[in-house]
C-alpha cells in the first residue's frame, strides 16, 4: 500500500472515531435526564457525516471487483452509524415538547437516518425486526401536528433537497420494500435518488385509489402491503398517477441522454443500472395498477440439492442424461478435475419459485440474474430452471438466501445442427424453454449473450423434423444469458432431400 | 540465447497483433457482422436524421453525434431494447423495429412497444411507416388519447400521407367525438364492430407461423421424454448425500 492510501486511510479512521465520539456523547445525553439538550448537536450533525458517507460509499460501489473486507466493515459500519442515530434521534423526539420549534427537524433527520440503515441491509442483511412501529409514529405525530407536508431542506450527497416528513417517511419504507434483494447497492443508490427527486409528488391518500397500491397501516408494526385495508384502522395510500408521471419523466430524460438526478452519487453509476430500476418500477407499477393478486403459497422445505450455474453447465450436467444417473454421486471426472459440487438448502418452494440458502460454496458466489437449475431429486425429472431475483446475506460469515424465479419445469438441451452454427468454432448451447401455452408463443431459447449476438438462421433436430430458426427478440435476460424468443423459418423431415443434402442434418437428426 | 529471447517476444507480439485485430487484420475483434435482416424492399427507408443547423437547446443535445447525451441514449437504447437495436441508430432498421413493436403488444408489453417505436421516430421524425405502426397499436391498444396524439403530430409532420384518410377511419371509431377526425362518411361497422385495421405494423397474413409454432412446441415436448414436466412436489425430493 503507498503512503499516500496509508495516509488516507489513517485520516478516515480518524473521521470515524470523531463522528463515534459525537455519537456516543449524544447517546449519553439521551440516557440521562435530559434528552432533548442533544437535539441541536443531532440536527447540526448530517451536513458533516452526510459528505463523509458518500465518501466511503463512493469507492466500494463504483468499483467493478468484488468486495473487499475493508469494504464490508465500512458499510457494517454506515449501517451502524445510521441505526444508532435514528435511535437517538426517535428518543430525543420523544422527549421534546410536542410544540418544540426543532420538532419538525428532528423528525426528518430521523426518518432520513432510518432510510439510510435500511439501504445497507442490501449489503449486511437485512436486520430484523425493523422499527416500522417506530416510523409510523413518527408521521402520526407529524399528522397530528398538520406538518407531513412542510417544506423541509436538508442538505443530502452535495445538494440541499426539498423534503417533507411524508416523503421521508414514504422513502424509508419504500426503501425497505425494495431492500429484500431483487436490487443491487448501486442500484437502490438510485432508486433513493429517485425517490429525494419525487418527494414533492410524494402525497398520500387516505382512501384507497383504484388498483393494488402500497398502503401503509400506521397502527401496525409493519412495513408497506398493497391494496385496500379490510379492517377499518388507520392507512396512507400512495396513489399512482404522480409515480408514473415521475417514472415517465426518467425515462423522458434517458431519451434526450439525460440521467437524472445529474449529480451525486447515482448519476455516476452507468446507464444499464438506471434501465434496471425503471424495469423494477415499471413492474411494481404494473403491480398496483391491477387487482390485488396475494402471492402464491409458499411450502417451507428443507432439502440440500444440486444447483447448476450458467448455461453450459446446465446443458452439460443438469440436463444430461448421463449426469441423471450419476446424481448424488460423485462423478470419477469430478475427482479427477476437482469438481466441487455447488449444494443448496432448499427452504420454500412455491409454483413461481424457489427460496434456498447458500453457505459459502468454493465455486464461487452466485449472485443476481445468474441462471440456474436444479434437479429435485435422483429420480425426480423434474429440472427447475430458474433466474436469480433475490440474493440477500444472512450470516456475518458470508452466507446468502436466494430467490429464483421459476422459468421453466421442463427445460431441454437441444441438437443444434453442425455447420448452421454461429460465427464461434463452436456450436452454439442451446436450452429449449417451453412456455405454459400450447401455442408454442410463448416458448424460448436459452442462449449465451454471445451466441444470441452472433447468431444467424440455426437448425435444430425436433423428433424426425429439422427445424430452421432465428432469434427475434429478448424475453428475459441475465448475467451472460438471453432468453430469446424466436421465429421457424423453415420446418422439413430429416429424410427430405434439402435434408439428404446435408449429412450434418442427417446425423444430428439421427442422434436426437 | 539472445535470438531465442528476441524470437519469443517477436512471436508473442505477432500473437497479441492478430489476437486484437482477427486474423485477416482488418477489423477489431470487437467489431461483429450485421445481424441477417430478411428482404423487406417494400418498406420506405427513414432519411438520415437531422442535424441541428444551430447549437441544439439541452432537449435535443442528443442529435448532436458522439455528444455524451447521445452516447447515454445509445446505451440507453441498447439496455432497455437488447437484441433489437445496439444504438440509436439501428433503429433506422425499421424491418426489425416495426415487428419487435408488434410482439411486444402481442406480449402484452404495449408500452414498450410505444416507446420502441417513439425512440425511432424521434431518430427518424419524417418516417411515415414507424409513425403509422406507433398509431396502429394505439388503436389496438384502445387508447383514444395516444392516438389522438399521435394523429395530431402525424398530421402536422406529414400533411400530404395519402394515408390520413385510413388514420381518420379509425379515429372516428375511437375517439367519435374529435374534431381533427371529421365527421366522414359513417361506415357500417360504426356501431357494429371494431374496425379493420390497416395493417402498417406489419402482421403476418396466413397462419403459417403460427401453425409451425405450435408443432415445434408439441413436437418438443413428446420428443422430450425424459424431461417430463411436473408441479414441485416436495416429496419427489431427496437429501443429496
């Protein structure tokens, strides 16, 4: 390390201790008789410590290496940080007269300092149980107080921002519904930046508006549900209309090649993390405008199977006959290549999908948007493939608990004919996805980014049929993989004489 | 020694030449063929897009070429359109974008099948058959107020399209009481049933594609029989040893 880094790391610590200190005074404060003295030393703090977390934050996430250990103690450490504040900052208003001119001050910095926490279990897990109850009370007291919608500046990632507590409030809780691990740090770094942009249009209403919107139930201990409340007790609604306005003008923004916000921190992230937001939104979008749908059952189980990462290995091992037989076995290849199995803990399954647990494998982290297959049994043919949507740690020491979204239970590995192959030596994998409709519209092919770039018409041996196909577009994609869907150009049977013309055609449909 | 060492550079620095630029030297191993577009002359190639004759206002900062706001409308362009377009440009192709407009509404993604086909016409403002593709889907989308506005901007661009008449046609049906759609002849199927539609997002006439879609799709599965589907059955599974 060069002295200068040695340098600036000595001078962070130093940072660090000094806003500890601060912290640790004020939480003395408020365990003492009077709590309310620290509630200046609480407001004056976030122009100071704000900066310097966006200066730890700002290396780790626009780093393209995998975390580092320094990196994971100095984000344990913003998490720390940012709970004990919003702990003090709960207690000291609490404490304060009901009238208190700083009331209002105290309420949003806290409400921010509870966002902020909640953010990072994206990166340290998600720490329950969350303060909802707490969040809540603090927007009853700013409701009955008539200042939820009260203009307040604060000053966040070097611009001073128009917020009210309501939009605080909302924005913390939003937060921790999008927190569950189906975005990535950078990518809820701009969903928040998005969210501080909003927050003027961010009003709540107290009838549900049509459709499933989020709603808020201030006299629970939980976090955001959807649709209309049966009960009758107390809920904030947030309508849609003023969301989609937002989310229409980002996108009119990528348009005119603007990102928006223009500076801070989440301006500074590329074009595809945006895109992958506003497809998070436009989903949750698309959520509230329909029916309320409650989920599909979720079956605890507690299973250890054999997962199979990416497209190669799903074709080669997952969907291979040969490997069926050999399942739960050790293959003699396995020992010879030390081929490690990558083994999951399996812990509910619905019809959509799958909930595992992973311990720290030596086969590398399976992080999200990967591919992945298993098998759910030796003599079960059932081969789940699925997407990774959720991907959240659990443990300290570094294991995660997973989602997979379900796309097929019947993948197949398809004959690809030689000589019809892309522009690689190699033929391309191909993992055939049916679709749940009879119709065949709705069927795909798994194919590697490369091979869906460079592919151009590809043969395929159906049963006694050889079937020319083009890619035509892209139903879902991932970490190096394209569910394509495509188009026949050409269906004939293998012994016809277009087919005769090419041994390759013959051969492969003889093998299939 | 020395010319056995001076030989192994040499050789490895011919390797590393021919590994970044392919073997026939001529193009960047990154650069990739054209995607095979199939023959589609009917359709009126769009005329280049317009360059700014003065210092563009910050909205159309992205006409300028190889301006930072046209390279973030390029990548935006190729991340939410993967496989249809790998920058603004491509959406010239409008044999590729007109039917990935059709699928996305036939996926029932008609939103994104509006802002495909706004992206190309603002790439290509005076290209009738993108602007009609974009109304027709309006129209089958039932959105009176899309297709009004989108009539209204088609009317300005383009005043002389023999097409208005067919435009006007169906405007009348969806939104009865526009002005900009007259009053016209009142066909019979007014009141009766939807109209016919015009076709300008390219749809295929015969079945023939749906027909082979369907027997890839049963063909594939009872030739896959070892890949039976099933619901997940908790008991169908064992603890891996």
């Amino acid at each position: 390390m060069s002295t200068a880094a040695l340098s600036q790391l000595a001078s962070l610590n130093e940072e660090r201790l000094s806003f500890e200190g601060r912290i640790q005074a004020m939480e003395a404060v408020v365990a003492g008789s009077n709590p309310k003295a620290c509630a200046g030393d609480f407001i004056d703090l976030l122009p100071h410590i704000g900066p310097f977390i966006t200066a730890l934050k700002r290396p780790i996430l626009m780093s393209q290496l995998p975390w580092t250990a320094e990196d994971s103690v100095a984000t344990r450490w913003i998490y720390d940080v940012c709970h004990r504040l919003a702990v003090v900052g709960r207690e000291t208003g609490a404490a304060i007269a009901l009238s208190d001119p700083s009331g209002r001050m105290l309420a949003a910095h806290t409400l921010f300092y509870m966002g902020e926490a909640l953010k990072c279990e994206i990166a340290i897990g998600v720490q329950k149980p969350h303060d909802y109850a707490g969040l809540h009370a603090i927007m009853k007291w700013a409701i009955s107080h008539r200042c939820e919608c009260a203009r307040i500046a604060l000053a966040l990632d070097g611009a001073v921002a128009a917020c009210t507590i309501e939009g605080l409030y909302f924005r913390a809780l939003l937060l921790a519904d999008f927190a569950g691990g189906n975005l990535s740090c950078q990518q809820i770094e701009i969903l928040d930046a998005w969210i501080v942009m909003w927050m003027p249009m961010i009003r709540s209403a107290r009838i549900c508006p049509p459709g499933a919107p989020r709603r808020a139930d201030l006299d629970s201990e939980a976090g955001l549900r959807r649709g209309p409340r049966t009960d009758g007790g107390p809920s904030l609604y947030l309508p849609q209309p003023p969301i989609e306005k937002a989310y229409r003008a980002i996108v009119q923004a990528l348009h005119e090649g603007q990102v928006l916000p223009e500076k801070g921190l989440a301006s500074e992230f590329p074009v595809e993390e945006h895109v992958a937001v506003l497809e998070v939104i436009r989903e949750a979008l698309a959520r509230s405008r329909g029916d309320y749908a409650p989920r599909h059952d979720r079956r605890p189980a507690s299973v250890i199977v054999e997962a199979h990462v990416g497209i190669e290995e799903i074709a080669n091992s997952a969907l291979s006959t040969p490997d069926r037989r050999q399942f739960g076995a050790r293959r003699p290849t396995d020992i010879i290549f030390e081929h490690k199995r990558r083994l999951l803990h399996l812990v509910d399954v619905s019809e959509l999908g799958l909930g595992f647990e992973e311990a720290e494998t030596p086969r590398g982290e399976i992080t999200l948007g990967d591919i992945i297959a298993v098998r759910l049994g030796p003599a079960s043919p059932v081969v789940a493939l699925g997407k990774v949507v959720r991907r959240i740690p659990v443990t300290e020491q570094g294991g995660f608990s997973l989602g997979v979204r379900i796309l097929s239970k019947a993948p197949q590995r398809v004959v690809v004919a030689p000589g019809t192959a892309t522009k690689n030596a190699a033929a391309p994998v191909l993992i055939y996805v049916p679709g749940e409709d009879d119709s065949g519209r709705h069927d795909g092919f798994l194919v590697s980014e490369r091979d869906f770039a460079q592919a151009g018409p590809i043969s395929v041996c159906v049963g006694a049929s050889i079937v020319t196909l083009r890619f035509n577009r892209v139903r879902d994609r991932g970490r190096g993989w394209i569910l394509a869907g495509f188009e026949i150009l050409d269906a004939r049977a293998a012994g016809s004489r277009s087919a005769e013309a090419d041994p390759g055609l013959t051969a492969c449909a003889a093998r299939h | 020694m020395d010319f056995t060492v001076a030989f192994v550079l040499t050789y490895l620095l011919v390797a590393l030449a021919i590994a970044n630029r392919g073997w026939t030297g001529l193009a960047p191993r990154g650069a990739r063929a054209a995607p095979v577009i199939a023959d589609n002359s009917h359709v009126t190639p769009p005329p280049p897009r317009p360059a700014p004759a003065h210092p563009p206002a910050r909205a159309d900062a992205w006409r300028v070429p190889n301006s930072p706001q046209a390279r973030t409308r390029d990548r935006y362009v190729a991340a939410r359109f993967p496989g249809i377009a790998r920058r603004a440009a491509d959406l010239a192709k409008l044999e590729r974008v007109i039917p990935a407009a059709r699928l996305f509404f036939e996926e029932g993604q008609g939103d994104r099948a509006i802002e495909l086909l706004d992206l190309a016409t603002e790439e290509y403002p005076d290209s009738d058959a993108l602007r009609l593709a974009q109304l027709e889907i309006a129209f089958l989308l039932r959105d009176a107020a899309l297709f009004c506005d989108r009539a209204r901007e088609f009317r300005q661009v383009l005043p002389q399209s023999p097409e208005w008449s067919e435009i006007a046609r169906l405007g009348r049906h969806i939104a009865p009481g526009e002005p900009l759609f007259g009053h016209g002849i009142q066909s019979p199927e007014r009141s009766e049933c939807w109209p016919a539609t015009p076709n300008w997002i390219q749809m295929s006439w015969d079945l023939a594609a749906e027909v082979l879609a369907a027997e890839f799709h049963r063909e594939s599965r009872r030739g896959a029989s070892h890949c039976a589907e099933g619901s997940l059955d908790m008991t169908e599974m064992e603890v891996v040893s």
